[in-house]
C-alpha cells in the first residue's frame, strides 16, 4: 500500500462550505474513488493558512492517472472550484508532500 499527501489551497472564509460539501460527497463519486484503489482518504485544514492537506493510502498509484480523465471526478472539480485555488481544467492545485515520518 502506498501512501500519498498532497497540500491544496482553500479560500479564505470558503472553510464550512468545503467542509458541507465533503459531508455530502456524492456516493457515486466515493465508489469512484474506491475502484481507483483509494483507501483511508483524510483531508485535514490548516485554519490559520487556508491549507488544505490531503492523505490517501492507494493500492496501486497509477490507477489515479484514469481519475481526471473520468466525467464524474471532472464534475466534483467543477463544483469545488469556487471554493480553493485551481488548475484550468478545474482540477485543484495540488503539490506533493515529501513523507519525512512515519510510525506504523
């Protein structure tokens, strides 16, 4: 199992919508992410910097390639893009994290 960390960025005062629209996640877009392998996603907030910090456990990492060619994910960013910065394509800006800890 590989895990994977990402740092997205919110917009200020955008906190509890994000926060209501992740409590809402669409079923079909929770399958979705669970077919490409994705298994124990968080996403943690940073209130004081607007960061969002995104961490998955994923069985094989290039199955997340198929994800933004997919219609539903496509979606999902179209509807989040109001609310944290994003690509072109409405997909979030996401940079890396490097894993420096980890204590299983």
């Amino acid at each position: 199992m590989h895990r994977i960390s990402v740092k997205m960025k919110l917009i200020k005062g955008k906190e509890a919508e994000y926060k209501r629209r992740h409590d809402e996640i669409w079923p079909e877009l929770k399958l979705l992410l669970k077919e490409h392998g994705i298994k124990d996603y968080s996403i943690f907030l940073d209130a004081e910097s607007s960061s969002l910090f995104a961490v998955m456990k994923v069985e094989n990492p290039a199955l997340l390639e198929e994800l933004p060619k997919h219609p539903l994910m496509r979606k999902w960013w179209t509807y989040m893009k109001d609310l944290m910065l994003t690509n072109a394509d409405d997909s979030p800006v996401a940079d890396p994290l490097a894993e420096v800890f980890y204590l299983e």
